[in-house]
C-alpha cells in the first residue's frame, strides 16, 4: 500500500478561499467597531450648568436604569426638575420649556432654603445630590470649582 503525501491542488485553493473570506469578514467586523466607537464618542457631555429640565430629568431616569442611583437618591433631582411659576401655582411641562438651567445653582439655593427652614435632612440630599452632579461633569467636562 501506498500513501500520497502530495496535496492537492483543488484543495489548496478552497483553503485559501475560506481564509480570504475570513479577512474580508474581519475588515467588515473592524469596520462597524470603529464606526460604534467614533458614534459613541459623540455623545452628548453632561453639563449640569446649563441644562434643559427634561435632559436632567432623562438623565435621572437613565441613572435609575442603570442601577447608579436608587429611587431614594433621584427624589432631589426630580425637585429640581420642577418649574412652578407664582402666578400660575401648576408646572410648566417640560417638553414645553427649552430654557437651560444652572442646576448647581438651583441645588445650591434649595441648600440655602433648607437651611433657613431649619430643614437639615433636604440640605443633606441636595448636597448629595450636588456631590453626585460634580462627579458626573467631571466624567464628561473639568470639573469646576465646588459651589
């Protein structure tokens, strides 16, 4: 008996075949990953100091989902979130109102009207609630000088 070590031509090129159309498959591959990279890159920064009162309401909310922030811990940032004119004494929608705010200003001010009101449980959640923010605007923009 004798035994063909010699391969076959026919064989050969099927492999070459299969490698080639591994590599287009890795180009295709390394393609779509660049492209997810560059399009997560351009996400929208966090800047708490001018932000609408629907953005930090969805940024709560992606907290939330996300298991940053219990229920508990939004309650200040749902606060903030509120627009409730004098006059009026109902909120102003939030899909209705573009104006961006400063919100460590307005965390700052509740601080001061808890404080006033001799309420130190609500000026600790909104210092928290500041702490938070500022650890947050630092993962997207420099960190400020703290309120």
């Amino acid at each position: 008996m004798k035994i063909n070590i010699e391969s076959s031509h026919t064989y050969n090129t099927q492999h070459i075949g299969a490698v080639e159309a591994l590599d287009t498959n890795a180009i295709s591959f390394s393609s779509a990953l660049s492209t997810a990279i560059a399009d997560s890159s351009t996400t929208k920064q966090i800047d708490f100091h001018n932000m609408t009162r629907k953005d930090m309401a969805e940024w709560t909310n992606s907290q939330i989902r996300s298991g940053d922030m219990s229920f508990e811990e939004s309650i200040p940032f749902r606060l903030m979130s509120l627009k409730i004119p004098l006059e009026e004494g109902q909120t102003i929608a939030m899909s209705t109102d573009p104006s961006p705010m400063d919100f460590f200003e307005r965390a700052s001010s509740s601080i001061e009207f808890a404080r006033s009101s001799n309420d130190p449980a609500l000026a600790k959640k909104m210092q928290a609630a500041i702490d938070k923010m500022y650890r947050h605007q630092g993962q997207a923009t420099n960190i400020n000088a703290h309120v």
